[in-house]
C-alpha cells in the first residue's frame, strides 16, 4: 500500500477529533501473509477402529502423515498515542493436505487495550477467539481433545489504581469458553471476577494478596470455587523477575462434591536484549475444556528465543500438563491409571529476517498425549510436526 493510504486510513480512524488530538495519535494498518510447507502426522487421518478392537480402538493406531500446504493471510490495525495502545489482528489458515486432498480454513482474531485514564489509574483489556479444526492450535492445552472443529474464546478486563508510591489496587475479570462443533455437544464456561493488591516493601520485594471467585459452567452444571492467596514478586536481577502465588480453594460442586486444595503458581521472566526466557509451573483448577465441567491441572512451561544477530534467532518451547476430577482426585498419584489425562509439547525452530519485509523460519514439534485413559475416543493425539514457513510483511 501506499504511504498516501495509510495516511486516509489514519485520517478515517480519528476523524472527528481536535487537530492537536490527531497530530498525537499513530494509526499504523498491518498486513502479513505466511507460506508454510510442513510433514505432520495428523491424528484426524487415522483410520476409525471400533472402540472395542482388541487394539483399544483408533488410539492404538499409528498416525498417517502428509505433507501439507499452508496459507495465512493476517490483517491488524494497531493505534497508539501518549495514552492509548491498541493493537488488533484477524488472520485465516487455510490448510490444504496433499495425500488425502482434504482443505480445511480455520480463524483467529485477538484485540488488546491499554489505556492510561490517569497518572495514577490505567485500564487494560483483551479477548481473543479461535473458530479451529485443530485442537492443538489453541492456545491451551488439553481443550477439546477431539477431532472435531472447535470454537474457544478468552478475555481479560482490569482496573489498577496507584493509590501510592508503594500500593496498587486492581479488581479485574476474566472469562474462557469453548464449544465442540457437532451435534450434541455441550458448551462450558469459566467466569473469575478477583481483587488483588500489591504492596511495595523494599527496592526489589512486592507482596500482595488476592481473592479470586470461580464459576465453572458446562450445560446445566454449575461448579464454583473461592480462593485466598498471598503472593510475592522479586526481582532477581535487573532482567530477571520472578513471581509465587499461593494459597487454598474451596470447591463446591453441584452434585454436591466439596473439598480445598492448594493453588500455587511461579513465574519467571528473564528479558536481556538477546536472550528472552519465560518460566511458568503451577497447580489450580481449570475449566472450559470442551469435556468436561471442572478440572484440578498441573501444568508447566519454559520458552526462550536467542537473537544471534539483529536477523537471525532462534527458538525453542516445552511444556507439559496434567488434568483429572476436581477438586483432586489422584492430583498427587503419579501411576492413576485412567483417572489422569497428561501430555507433552516439545518445538524447537530457527528464523533468519531477509529484510524488514520477509522472513524464512523453519520449526519442529512433537505433541504427544501420554496418558491414554480419558482422551477423546477414535482419536490418536501423538503428532510430529517438521515446518518451513516463509512470512512477507506488506506494512
């Protein structure tokens, strides 16, 4: 596009304020569009055996791989001035598998707000939703294990007041739903209003203590959970921070199931110019899995990204989860049987930027369901993944 409609585009988007207003506001369009190439051993190509075969039905199977073609074009439109931040995108995967000559379009959308109201108070929002035939491409795990289309969503509200120097105040809300695409199905919900606050006690040292309510949703059933936590932030370095929360949960079913278990939740995020790393491990009770109403989960995770150059990085992902009856049934049996879902995701890849305008990446993942007992029936989730994806940027 030209640099004269980018110009109407900014005009258009701020038309009917002041002129000051406008000469401070950046509207900035964003147009990408993504080739990839990839060998995947998708579990929706198996062959259907009777749940009754003496293999143990489909999951018993080994998965047929292909090659497939892979086409994403993403708009955005992003708009930032002293106050403001608003970044927004819709992107579109179209999928085309060679061997079997299947095409299958997916569709993501995503919107994130930071506005400033104050010097002391600020309001940030988001929301993304996930209309995939996929299951793994959500960016949760363990959602919907089926191999039918999947609709998922999540969104995020706060409010923070600075109330001083050393105390911020937030209360904030948060949802995620997700319904399995066939007839039948039954859609589940999670709603999680909280209060939190934090208090600064030293140069690098942050306590705070939360309040959290859960309502876990899933056709008629109706689950909910209270928690108190303490949590404590330090920053370890100047690029290192790390984050513990924890505390109890009360859990109440609707079938009349109660009982407590512990919440705790450690973060650490390291970001140093060239080398980035994140570090997530915690136990807590989820909800809005396309299965089931409510879940105890352990999950864990570690990203990084190296920058070798100003052109060239690399990448690398594992993370790992566990899910069975809340509030914690078998949470802290290791050999349970079919009573505990788990699995594992490994990626590792390498991106090299020609210019500003296109990029070249290629990438591996294994994604694998290790235990078998509560998968989804018909359905092998043990995937490998080998891609190379081209990514031209317009603006």
């Amino acid at each position: 596009m030209s640099r004269g409609w980018k110009k109407w585009l900014a005009v258009a988007a701020v038309a009917g304020t002041s002129p000051a207003a406008l000469g401070a506001t950046l509207v900035e369009p964003r147009l990408r569009v993504s080739l990839e190439e990839r060998y995947d051993d998708d579990f929706r190509l198996n062959p259907v055996v009777a749940p009754d075969a003496p293999t143990g039905g489909a999951l018993g199977t080994t998965p047929t791989g292909q090659l497939m073609s892979k086409v994403t074009p993403r708009v955005g439109l992003d708009v930032k001035d002293r106050t403001l931040k608003l970044e927004s995108f819709y992107a579109a995967d179209l999928l085309m598998r060679h061997g079997s000559g299947t095409v299958t379009l997916d569709h993501r959308a995503g919107l994130t707000v930071r506005k400033l109201l104050s010097r002391r108070l600020r309001v940030e929002a988001s929301g993304s939703i996930f209309r995939v035939t996929d299951p793994r491409s959500l960016p949760r795990e363990s959602v919907a294990r089926t191999n039918q289309p999947v609709l998922y969503g999540a969104s995020k509200l706060s409010v923070t007041n600075r109330v001083s120097r050393r105390v911020d105040v937030a209360a904030g809300y948060a949802f995620e739903g997700v319904r399995v695409l066939t007839s039948g199905s039954v859609a589940g919900f999670v709603h999680t209003p909280y209060l939190e606050t934090w208090v600064r006690t030293a140069p690098r040292l942050w306590l705070g203590a939360e309040y959290r309510y859960q309502a876990f949703l899933y056709g008629d059933s109706m689950d909910q959970a209270h928690g108190i936590f303490g949590a404590l932030r330090y920053r370890l370095s100047r690029n290192t921070t790390a984050t513990l929360r924890g505390g109890p949960v009360s859990f109440l079913g609707q079938d009349g199931t109660r009982g407590w278990m512990p919440r705790v939740k450690l973060e650490v995020l390291h970001e140093r110019g060239t080398f980035d790393m994140g570090l997530i491990l915690g136990h807590d009770l989820v909800g809005a899995s396309g299965f089931a109403n409510t879940l105890w989960a352990d999950y864990a995770g570690l990203t990084f990204n190296k920058h070798f150059s100003q052109r060239a990085q690399m990448f690398a992902a594992a993370s790992f989860f566990r899910n069975g009856r809340a509030p914690g049934e078998d949470a802290f049996r290791w050999n349970v049987g079919t009573n505990v879902s788990q699995g594992y995701t490994l990626s590792a890849g390498f991106e090299f930027e020609v210019n500003r305008y296109v990029s070249v990446q290629a990438a591996v993942d294994r994604i694998a369901q290790v235990g078998m007992g509560d998968a989804a029936a018909d359905v092998n989730l043990s995937r490998n993944v080998a891609a190379l994806r081209l990514h031209m940027t317009a603006w």
